[in-house]
C-alpha cells in the first residue's frame, strides 16, 4: 500500500505582519513628547506683526493647526496676524509654503550675539 501526502505550503508572514501606517503623524514621537514644552502662559502673549520672522516648534499639547513634522524647526515670515493664528510663509527647497497655525506653535527669532 502506498500512502500520497500532501503538504500544503502557505507564504511566509501572512497574517502575522501589522499594516504598516502611513499617517499625518507617523515618526514623530521625538518631536510631539513634552520635554521641550514652555511653561506658563507668557509665549502666547508675544505680539506678532507682519514681516516677523518666527521660528516654527510645534507644541503637542495643542492638537488644532499642528503644522506638519517637516516644518519643526523651520524659520518663517509672518504674512497675516489673526485673532488666535498666524499665516506665516516657509520656504522648504525652493517652495514657498503657507502655513495657518495657532500661536503656541510659534515662536520669535532672536538675534544670537
């Protein structure tokens, strides 16, 4: 008697890999962790005037107009002073971007001496 076995054979990782996530917020637990948050109330008063130039940072604690990763650190031009957001123009490459953010996500470039 002979007896036919037959294996079925299944391709590797099926089922077992998560999808990977391609979200607005991917990659960026360094910069939305709350180490680097000012305390107090004093960086919202700051007076913003068109021409300024301000540095972009973002503040994880506020999620409304949380510019996007590739903006932090950028510096920018304020365009339009709002009542709570500021229109401000990023340059990435040779682009020019325009960014709507509240205040708390940016902040005055100081002159370093």
């Amino acid at each position: 008697m002979l007896y036919v076995v037959t294996i079925k054979l299944r391709p590797a990782n099926t089922g077992n890999k998560m999808p990977s996530s391609h979200g607005y917020r991917r990659k960026s637990r360094s910069v939305m962790t709350q180490n680097n948050v000012p305390k107090g109330l004093s960086y919202l008063l700051a007076e913003y005037n068109p021409g300024d130039k301000v540095i972009i940072t973002i503040d994880p604690r506020e999620h409304k107009t949380t510019p996007h990763r590739r903006y932090q650190g950028k510096v920018g031009i304020v365009l339009q002073v709002g009542r709570r957001t500021l229109k401000t123009s990023v340059l990435i490459g040779k682009k020019q971007k325009i960014l709507q953010t509240r205040l708390n996500h940016v902040k005055h470039l100081t002159a370093v001496n």
